[in-house]
C-alpha cells in the first residue's frame, strides 16, 4: 500500500468518525467540533485528489466561515454554551433506518456499474498522451495560483491586469464579522433584559 493510499483511508475514517461524533453527540459545540473534524478530513480528500481549489474553498468556507459562525453564534446567543439536543430513542431509530437506506442506495449505485469496462472506454476515447491530471498545463501545476493571482487582479496567464476580486472576498468576511457582532449584541441585551426582569 503507498503512502498515498494510507492517507486516503486515513482521512476517510476521520471523515466518517467525525460525521459520526456530530449524530451521536448531544452537545452542541461537540458537534460543530465534530463537524469541523468531518469537512476538514474532506478537504483534505480533495486535496489528496489533486482537486485543490474544491480543498481550499471546503476549507475556507465550510470550516473556516460557516462552523466558526455556528460556534460563535451558539456561544453568544445561548444561555448555556454547552446546551443539550436531546433525543428520544424513537428518532434515533428512525435516523439509523434512514441512514441505513441511503447507504444501501449509494452501495447499490457503485456496485453496479462496470467500473473496468468504464475506464476501457475513457481510455478508447482519449488517447494516453493527450490524458491529464487537472485543469492545469502541467507545466504550471494542480494548484490554484491563477485563482489567488486573480483576487489581487494579476492575470498573467491572459497578458496583465484584470480586475481584483480581493475587495468582494474582503466584504463577505467583514459580513461575517457584522454577523458575530450582531450576535453578540443580541446575546448581551437578552442577557441583560433576563438579569432585569
């Protein structure tokens, strides 16, 4: 087994036992933890993959934005930090009978089809040494430097300037910021129309 494959199944189980912290846990801020642990595990699969703009973008907006939101917001908003989901067993039941028959679909899918008569007919089509791993030339790489470049509004894949979507980008994480303080703001005056009454 290659070094490559070890990690693909280690950042699997992670992703899978992370999935799994975030149903089983009654805690609110285990499971936002959990799932932190699920889609960091995920990007790195797609990083793994040579899918590294899907990586950095699952990285930056899923645990980077919308988790630490979540948190925070728990956090601020809640009267308790550690507040409770409770459960009853029926509804674990019923989430287990669901889960299990989504996973026998997807089984299902994937077993029937022919995966080595499907790579037969990619290779037929596309010869060998016009097959490339990526969106990229290889010279240039699987990364997603055209992209960064871009944001500062340098394009010299296409001869100069174009306009920089730093500033868009910047307003959406001082929208999020708005959001936090918002949420804060919120939390203090219940807080304070709670300790009044």
């Amino acid at each position: 087994m290659s070094g490559e494959q070890v990690l693909f199944w280690l950042f699997a189980i992670t992703a899978c036992a992370g999935a799994i912290g975030v149903v089983v846990n009654q805690i609110v801020v285990r499971m936002a933890v959990s799932l932190i642990v699920c889609l960091a595990s995920v990007s790195a699969l797609f990083f793994l993959h040579n899918a590294d703009f899907v990586g950095a973008v699952q990285l930056m907006v899923y645990v980077g934005g919308t988790i630490i939101l979540l948190i925070f917001g728990i956090m601020l908003t809640s009267s308790s930090p550690f507040s409770k989901i409770e459960s009853s067993p029926a509804e674990g039941f019923l989430a287990a009978g669901i889960g299990a028959l989504f996973l026998s679909i997807i089984a299902f899918t994937v077993t029937q089809v022919e995966w080595k008569q499907q790579a037969e007919k990619v290779a037929a089509v596309s010869p060998s040494a016009s097959v490339q791993t990526g969106y990229n030339p290889a010279s240039d790489g699987n990364t997603s430097r055209p992209l960064a470049m871009s944001f500062l509004g340098l394009r010299p894949d296409q001869g100069g300037n174009a306009p920089g979507y730093l500033l868009p980008f910047e307003v959406v994480s001082v929208h999020l910021l708005v959001v936090l303080i918002g949420a804060a703001y919120l939390a203090r005056a219940k807080r304070r129309a709670a300790s009044e009454a």
